[in-house]
C-alpha cells in the first residue's frame, strides 16, 4: 500500500498536482525502502547470494566503480560480482545519507564501509566508499538499480585492523 | 531504454497529456544540452573561469570526487575548485556516453578524460575519469548540477607523455 501511494505521488508529482503531505509520505516510504535496500546488498555480499543481489538489478544496470571502465548490463554486472564474491569475504555495512524521489526515479547516496577479506589469504581491507544509486520503481512497486558508482572517501584502502 | 519507454508512456497515460514525438524532442533537446553543459565545464576548467563553473552548479550541489568525503553545498564545492584551478593547469574533455530525461531531472553519465599539468611544476597527469550527473532543470529550462560523482577508468593516474 506504500509503495502503491509511492507511485501514486511520484506520478501526482509529474503531473503537477497532489499535495505536500502526500509528497513527503512517498518520499518517507522511499527512504524505507532504500534502507531495507541496501541491507539486502550487506546480506548478499555476507552470504554471497549472487543470485540474491543480481535480482535488485535491472537488465540495463550499470556499475561504474573505480579503477575500471563501466561495466554495463547485469550479465556483465554478474561476471563481476561472481569474480568478487568468490575472491572476497565481504562485510560491508551501506548506510544512507539523503534518498530523493522523481517520480518513478529514485537517487540516493551513501557511505559503505566494512572490510573484504582475500579467500586466498592475506590482510583484510578496510572500506570506506560512498555510493550514488539511481533506482526505478517497478510495476510492482519495489525499487531496482539502474545506475551505481562509487569510489574512496580516502586516498588509499587501509589494512584492517 | 524499454524501462525510460515504459515510464513515458505509463505517465503519459496517467496525466493525458504530451505525445511520443514530443517526448523525444525533449530527450533530444537534453541530451544537446549536455552536450553544451559538459563542454562550458571543459572551458571553465582550462580558462579557470571559477565563477562561469559555479553558475552551472546548484546551491545544494554535492560533489563526490574519489579520494575524500563528500564535498556538500555550493560554498564548499567552491572552495574544493578554487584550490584546484590554482594548483592544476587542466585540458580536459567530457565525453557524455548516455543521457535519460525524468521530468525536471536529467542523468547522463560519460567519460572525461584529458590531462592536469602542477601549475608549480611537475610532470602533468593523464586523467581518464568516468562521471554521473544528476542534473535539474531550471525555471528558464536550463539544466544546473545537482549531485556529481566521478572515478577512474584505470587503477592510477598516468604520467602523460
């Protein structure tokens, strides 16, 4: 039913009518979602639930982290992911900072931080990256990734301790 | 491009209003204003014209650059260029790969590549970036900056030749 009024609002806002309250109601449930969002990321990743994180995704996704062109389409998002996950153990907590909804497109940024440690062995990294998402709602109301960037707050990944 | 297709037309159907040429004019008169947009900060940068670049951005910017944390509001992204354009000699080109429109919101995102030369001296850097924008269309329909995140395409900055 919120994420129905989400809709709703978003599309009432497109068209320039609605009201404030019913605005800040479905920008509310937005936020809600994005956080149930992103722990499902922190879940996915701790449990390597490939399958799991890629179904947040849409087709046409695109990830664009540093130190490598944009990786475009969920096949390529799979690959990616599949490599990451099978060479890490990952602990990553997202948290959002500000969730602002256009209609049916959904931005939100944020800190990860955490540590992924090598399966092969060696120190564990300590993360700490910020995050832009660009989301859209579905027919059925949930929010899936189409864009997702990120890189370092620091110069430099640092051991963990 | 299905899913922008699908958002269209289900609020063209809730609101009755515009036609599918209309929209595409519009898609097309963004992606062109980016286009323009993207080349002004390439100008700004190289003739460091520091207050050309701040008219582009809105109060609320936020830019998110790798390397360090969130650079929040107009005054601080002020601060961050003003230290830059006077620390770098900057001959860069930003390349737009793909540009969306959502009502008053614009994502594009691109390639931004180039070079940064030490003003006090130095070898200059090749910088190969990739970049996404959210945009906001304006009272007079200009498209000002709100929220701007940028990494490498590469793991290390390069010593151009």
């Amino acid at each position: 039913m919120k994420l129905l009024l989400a809709f709703v609002v978003g599309s009432a806002v497109l068209c320039s009518v609605g009201n404030a309250s019913e605005r800040a109601e479905g920008a509310s449930a937005d936020r809600e979602a994005v956080r149930q969002l992103v722990a499902e990321f922190d879940r996915c990743a701790r449990e390597k639930d490939l399958e799991g994180f890629l179904s947040y995704s849409l087709d046409d996704v695109v990830a664009l982290g540093p130190g490598e062109a944009a990786v475009v389409g969920k096949a390529a998002v799979r690959a990616w992911y599949q490599n990451f996950y099978a060479a890490f153990d990952i602990a990553m907590v997202h948290r959002p900072v500000e969730t602002d909804s256009f209609g049916d497109l959904v931005i939100t940024r944020g800190d990860a931080t955490g540590t992924i440690r090598p399966v092969a062995g060696g120190e564990a990294l300590q993360v700490d990256n910020k995050y832009l998402f660009a989301l859209k709602r579905q027919p059925n109301g949930s929010l899936k990734v189409w864009r997702a960037m990120f890189n370092a707050n620091g110069q430099t990944p640092q051991a963990a301790k």
